[in-house]
C-alpha cells in the first residue's frame, strides 16, 4: 500500500485511532455474544437479542444523530464517543469480577455502546472530507478498509485466543483499552474546524426533513439504501445464529470460531486493497452492484458449516462475502461523500445510517426468531438466499452502467428541497 495520505500528520492520527480501535473491537464483535452463549447460557433468541440491541441505536437516534452533528465540531464528537464507548465496555469485566453480570446489563452496554457508535460514525464519515479534501476520498476510505481489513483477519483470531485465555468477559477489557487509545490519536488531529454556522431560525425538526429529503429525493441514493439495507438485514440474521452454530451446536473452540471468520476479513482486506483497480477498470456504478450479486451467491456457503475439512466452503462464503461488501462499501461511501454539500453531510450519513443499520436490529430479532422456531441451520439458509437478491435495487437503477458517478450540483447535490436530478448519462466517460 503506498503511503500517499499517511504522510500527512493529521490522516495519520486518524488512520492509527482507527487502527487501535478496530483492532479491540474483534474483541467484542465476538466476546459479547460469547459472554451471551458460554457465560449466561443465552439461548438463539437472546442472543438475536443481544444483537438488536447492538443496532437498535440507529433507529432510536440515527436521524437526530445526524442533526446534532452537523451542529458541532466533529473532532470533538469522535473523542467523546471513543471515551464514552471505554467507559459503557469497561463495565462488563467490572461486573463479572463482582458476579453481578446479568443479561439485562449485556442488552444496556450494547444498546448504549451503539448509540455513542451512531454519533461516532455520523461524525466519521462526515469529518473525512474535510480532512483530506473530496478529491482524496477514495485514497482515504480505501486505506481506511484496508486497515480494517487486516484488524479483521488478525483480530478475530486474536480474539478468540484472548478469549480462551482471559475468558470472554474479560476480554472485553481490551476494547475499553483500545477506545481510550484512539480518542488519544485523535486528539493530537491539528486540524480544527470552525464552528458550524446556526441559522437564527435554525429547527432539529427542518434540518431532520431536509436531510431525509436529500437522500430519499436522489434516485442513486435510494438505490444504495435499499441494497444496503437489505444486505445488512440478511447478514445479521446470519451473524447471529452463525455464533450460535459454530459455538453452541457444533461446539468449536472460541480459537477455531476467530479463524473462521478471520477468512471473511481476508475477503475484506483484498477487496480494500483492489476496490480502486475495480472501479477503474469496470466502472464506478457496476463496482457497486457487481461484488455484492458475487458475494451473495458465495454466500450459499455459509449455512454448510461442519465440523473438520466441512468448515473450510463455508469459510470460503465468508471470504467471498467480505471481499464484495467491502468493495461495495469503498466505492458507494465515496460517491456519497463527493455528492454531498458540506453542511449536510452530517444528515445525510445519519439519513443513510438510519435507512441501512436500521434494518439489522429487525434482523436481529428475526434471526433469533426462526432460530428458535425453524433451528439454527435453517435460519442461515434464509438468510443466505435472501442476501443473494440484495444487489436488484442498485442493478434496476442507472447505476447499472455508469462508468463514472456524479458528484456535486451535477447530481442534486445543491438541492436542498431533494428534487431528483435528470439522470447522468450511462458510460458517459472514462474510467474515473
């Protein structure tokens, strides 16, 4: 990876944050549910549960989110949601070592870990333009994913070891760790924005609608709401109940469960690594659609899970589904930042988070469902012949073809009222 922003201080700080924080959060990504299922003897439908509420903060707050952080400094909102996070995690090893730890207070650590995760993101995603100006998002989302990337094929292993060793509960002490670490980086960002400007007549509610008038009235950004919120609806219900599988029904070592998700972070890393060479070489709008049609039917994989050489095609589902959802994820991202004006990037993260994430608590609470009323492997098979259709909304659009997205007042992007712009032009140039 060459070392193009890395070599501004500022990205630097960020990328590092990131890096730390993404490293602990293999940690809980699979420490909680463990907690759930070895610790508290949580059956499908609590621990479907448990994932709901990880998520259920992007329909509890994920549009108020948005106009709040278009309100304040975004660096300010990262550090406080890194150190909020530490403190809310922190609590789970506190209360284990007292033998107070309950499945009511797993629910409250997840509901409140995701509601400071909204404000995180919304501000995330919403400070990147501004770090590193909009003809770099591509460089900077991209090298962000790849780090996540290689945090997710050595996280979920070292997860699993440190779990082994320190038992889930305490593990999560690493996460708490990591998000003190990254609000630390982030903090030494020199760059400062200025306050964003208030109008006199300002209104949460007003600046709420325009942002959902923003993404709603934008054709292309329908498009990727609806394949995006349906992906993810579909892959809840799996990580769900594949946890459940792995470690309840097929009883593999918390070890074993890291490596196998370790191969859909390797997926994850090539697709970061090459999600620019794609949409170079195929085109902007089909390196949005294309790897999630192909992920979706690796995905057929998945629900074939067995013990010894079996586990290895269902391994090879999730490389494959890590490596479309990211290159999905690098390009869409990108072409939403660069569509964007700056004072509604907040809302329109929010809007979108809120129309995409919002589906995964539902699917949380279906995957515990048919769990406990169809079983575990059924419950995958639904989930794994629904996530090959999600791509349909962004291939019935003129995304399809477009070898270059539109970006700024070519697409709307001016428009605060959300009327839908006349479509560009298919194969309308050259590779971006």
């Amino acid at each position: 990876m060459k070392l193009g922003l890395l070599r501004e201080h500022d990205f630097r700080q960020l990328f590092v944050a990131d890096t730390i924080s993404q490293l602990g959060s293999q940690v809980s990504i699979l420490a909680l549910p463990l907690v759930a299922v070895l610790a508290l003897r949580a059956d499908a439908f609590e621990v479907g549960l448990l994932t709901a509420c990880e998520s259920a903060a992007f329909l509890l707050v994920g549009l108020p989110a948005g106009a709040w952080v278009d309100r304040m400094r975004r660096r300010n909102v990262l550090i406080t949601g890194d150190l909020g996070r530490a403190v809310v995690l922190g609590s789970v090893p506190v209360a284990w070592w007292l033998g107070l730890l309950t499945l009511p207070q797993l629910y409250a650590v997840a509901l409140v870990n995701g509601v400071l995760t909204v404000f995180f993101d919304v501000a995330y995603q919403s400070f990147l333009p501004h770090l590193v100006g909009r003809a770099h998002l591509v460089e900077g989302n991209a090298k962000l994913e790849a780090v996540r990337g290689v945090n997710q094929i050595a996280g979920p292993t070292v997860a699993g070891l440190v779990i082994q060793w320190l038992t889930a509960p305490v593990a999560v002490t690493v996460d708490a760790v990591s998000f003190a670490g990254s609000a630390l980086f982030v903090g030494l960002i020199r760059k400062r924005e200025p306050r964003p400007a208030r109008g006199p007549d300002a209104h949460l509610g007003r600046e709420i609608a325009e942002g959902l008038r923003f993404v709603l009235g934008n054709r292309l950004l329908r498009a990727i709401a609806m394949c995006t919120g349906s992906f993810n609806f579909f892959s809840t219900i799996t990580w769900s109940m594949v946890v459940v599988l792995l470690a309840r029904d097929l009883r593999l070592s918390a070890g074993t469960i890291g490596v196998f998700f370790s191969f859909g972070a390797v997926g994850g890393l090539v697709g970061a690594l090459t999600a620019t060479r794609i949409a170079t070489r195929i085109g902007q709008g089909p390196a949005i659609w294309l790897p999630v049609a192909v992920g979706g039917l690796f995905g057929l994989l998945v629900p074939t899970a067995q013990r010894g050489w079996l586990l290895l095609p269902a391994a090879c589902g999730m490389l494959m589904s890590g490596f479309g959802a990211v290159v999905y994820n690098v390009t869409q991202v990108s072409f939403r930042q660069g569509l964007t004006p700056e004072r509604l990037l907040g809302r329109m993260n929010a809007t979108m988070r809120f129309l995409v994430w919002g589906t995964m608590p539902i699917g949380g609470l279906v995957g515990g469902a048919l769990g406990s009323y169809l079983g575990v492997r059924p419950a995958l098979w639904v989930a794994a012949i629904g996530g090959m259709l999600t791509f349909l909304p962004v291939f019935g659009s003129p995304l399809r073809t477009m070898r270059e997205l539109p970006a700024g007042r070519a697409a709307g992007a001016g428009r605060p009222d959300g009327e839908e712009p006349a479509p560009a032009t298919a194969d309308a140039g050259g590779a971006p």
